[in-house]
C-alpha cells in the first residue's frame, strides 16, 4: 500500500471538535511543541494552495511564533532518508520504502534557532528517538503535523502511557481525508489526550 493523493478538504472548525474526558490545558512551564514529519515527502500528496496544507501549514506558524515567545522548545521530527529494509521493519510491507536514499529530511519550512530536528523510526515519535531527553522535566506534549490517524495519534497514545499530557491540535494537522481525521480526533480525545484548535494552545 502506498500514501494515497489526498483530496482537498475543510478544516474542522471549533464547534466540530468531539468533547474530551479530561479538561487538562497547556502550561508553557511544562510543554514541548512536536511538529510531526512535516517533510515533503509526506506533503506531497496534498494540493498547494488548498485545505488542509495551507491553512495547516499557516497554523504552525503561528503555534512554533507563540512557543518562541513563551520558550517552549520545539522539535521537529523526521524520518530518515534511505533506511534499510531491516530500519524500515514492518513499516516496509505497510508502506513501501519510505524516504528515498540520498533525500535530506525536507522540512517544509526552515527551521529558528533553537529549534531541534530529531531522527524518527516509527509511527511514535518517542520510539528509538531522544524525545524523552528533549523533554527534560517537561511533561506536556502539543502536537501539529502529519497524519492524524497514523503517527500523530501514536505519538499521542504513546505519550499517555508514559504520563505526558498530550494535546493535538485539530487545525494544525492534517490527514488522508476528513474522515480520518475526525476519527483520529475523536479517537484521541475519547482515550489519550485533549484536542483543542490553535487559538486555544497558547493564549494571548
């Protein structure tokens, strides 16, 4: 199976989001923002110009700006180019090769002093990486990026079960279709952590 070319579709808006168990909210004393696999390797598939790449893309803009402000750290990770067969694992028979051989990380868009790219092997951004020493002390997790229902709500799972707060933001990620993306929001708040919109992150 490979990433499918993904049709244009809306953004869900504030009054869409699915209601959560718990009421926690993000401190910037506790928070680290994951700007998850935002490479071009995995945009490709979206259409430039239309939602939701642009106005996801617009989004974490905005959240990476308020962390530098508030010195929340930020991590972006990234799959490497070029694995092996035995590096990609499973994830060879699920999803093909992966990154080509001789391909940088590709982040779409250049990273601000002080923020960390870190190396990623698997749908969780904590397995195999430096995440959890990233992290220090810090026990809040905001995530943005690519794909909702795939490594985003992994990473979101994983992070619960190691008592890190995770929170995804509905508006700065995005996914194959909007149903998976609703499924991956209601799915995350149902079970492992808060879904709230940008706006709602970092307050002004």
């Amino acid at each position: 199976m490979s990433i499918p070319v993904v049709d244009p579709y809306p953004l869900p808006e504030v009054s869409d989001l699915p209601r959560g168990r718990v009421s926690w909210t993000v401190d910037p004393a506790r928070a680290v923002l994951l700007v998850h696999d935002l490479q071009r390797h995995f945009l490709r598939y979206y259409t430039p110009g239309t939602s939701p790449l642009d106005p996801m893309l617009d989004a974490i803009d905005r959240l990476r700006a308020r962390a530098a402000a508030l010195g929340v750290p930020v991590v972006f990770s990234a799959q490497p180019g070029g694995q092996t067969p035995a590096q990609r694992g499973l994830q060879q028979q699920m999803w093909g090769a992966g990154v080509g051989a001789g391909v940088p990380a590709q982040i779409v868009v250049p990273l601000s002093d002080g923020e960390t790219l870190m190396p990623k092997w698997r749908y969780s951004a904590f397995h195999r990486t430096t995440l959890d020493t990233l992290m220090g002390t810090r026990d809040q997790l905001v995530i943005c990026g690519v794909y909702a229902h795939i490594g985003v709500a992994a990473t979101a799972a994983d992070a619960f079960m190691r008592d890190i707060q995770a929170f995804v933001v509905s508006d700065a990620v995005a996914d194959f279709s909007r149903a998976d993306h609703d499924a991956a929001l209601t799915r995350i708040a149902d079970h492992c952590g808060v879904v709230l919109p940008t706006a709602a992150v970092f307050p002004t």
